[in-house]
C-alpha cells in the first residue's frame, strides 16, 4: 500500500496519475513532497483553457488520505481529497474534487 500512495500523492507523477486529457505538468514547490503544508504547481487544461493552480496539501493520513486545497487558481474554489483503501488483493483509489 505504501508505494500506491506514493505514487499518487506525489507531485512529480501527478501528470501520469491524474487525468492527462487535464493535467500537463506538474511540480513541487516545496522541499518536502505530500506532507501537510507542502505546495505543488499544476499546469493544465481547464475549461477549455490553460492555467495553473498552486495547490497546498491540507490533510495527510498516511495510506489512507490526502487533500488538497487551492492557493491560487482560476476557480473560486478547488479542493481535492485522494482516498486509498485495499480491497482483497488490490486498491481502490477514489478522487473528489
């Protein structure tokens, strides 16, 4: 389970984990990568219209959760919660933004 999480939370494989006809780039902006307090740059494709978000993760349960939360972005508001449960012999990965 731990290198599922990793994998996922990590800013550096945001562009291959989430959804590519969105997410163009992604990078960490802080020394530390998905701990609480840490920001990400996400480039993308939004609406129909290339921006950027900086997102600050706001929640951590290790294995289990990550969120984050806007800091500066084209929306009034953007919060997304990454949720992972092991299920038998394989997991469930639930985003909501």
């Amino acid at each position: 389970m731990d290198k599922v999480f990793e994998y996922y939370t990590n800013p550096d494989n945001i562009k291959q984990a989430w959804p590519q006809h969105i997410v163009k780039e992604s990078e960490s902006l802080s020394g530390s990568k998905n701990e609480e307090g840490s920001e990400m740059k996400v480039k993308g494709e939004y609406m129909g219209r290339e921006d950027e978000m900086i997102l600050e993760v706001t929640d951590k349960e290790q294995n289990k959760r990550l969120v984050t939360e806007q800091k500066e972005s084209p929306f009034k508001l953007w919060k997304s919660r990454q949720e992972f449960e092991k299920k038998q012999n394989d997991y469930l990965y639930n985003t909501h933004y």
